[in-house]
C-alpha cells in the first residue's frame, strides 16, 4: 500500500497549482480529465466544507485488487500533496453504481 500512497504523492504533484480542498478538487479534475483520454472514466466533484468526488470507474473490471488495496491509499497520497489529511470512501464499484470519496 506504500507504493499507491507514494504514486498518488507524486501524481498530485505533476497537477499540483495550490493547496487546500479547492486545490485538490482542480488537482483530480486535471489527472482524471487526462484519465479520460485513456479510459472510459466519468468524473464530478462538488466542493463545499468537504470535498466530496463522484466516479464511474472501469478498473474494477480490469483490477479489481487494485480497488479492493490501492485506492484508497492512492487517493490520501494524492490529497497529502494538497494539506488534506482526510480521505474516506462512501461508496464503491460494483456495490454502488459509482464510487465516492470525501476530502476534509
């Protein structure tokens, strides 16, 4: 899980623009606008006291370890680049028709 935590850091850095939810939220839209170019991948944010993101996300399909050990960790590395300490998953793919994090 180190090594998703470390990908996630040093991805967040490449869309990196300023800190905080507001930056993270245009750090997400950037990489997974890119992501879309390579994936059928559907992304949406709404950002208020948390930052709160929505996805259908096709690698449950492909990798479905990657969903079960690596995304979460994946996604607080890349909000630690920003100062967002907390990450929590709401729903995932398959369970749910979309997966949704909260950032605080």
């Amino acid at each position: 899980m180190v090594f998703a935590e470390k990908a996630g850091e040093f991805l967040g850095r490449l869309v990196k623009m300023k800190d905080g939810l507001e930056g993270l939220q245009y750090g997400l839209q950037k990489f997974f606008g890119e992501a879309r170019d390579y994936v059928d991948f559907e992304f949406s944010s709404e950002l208020g006291d948390r930052l709160v993101t929505a996805s259908r996300c096709p690698i449950h399909r492909y990798m479905p370890i990657w969903c079960e050990k690596y995304c979460l960790p994946f996604a607080k590395g890349f909000a630690r680049v920003y100062g967002v300490e907390n990450v929590r998953r709401v729903e995932r793919q398959p369970e749910s028709e979309r997966c949704l994090f909260e950032f605080w």
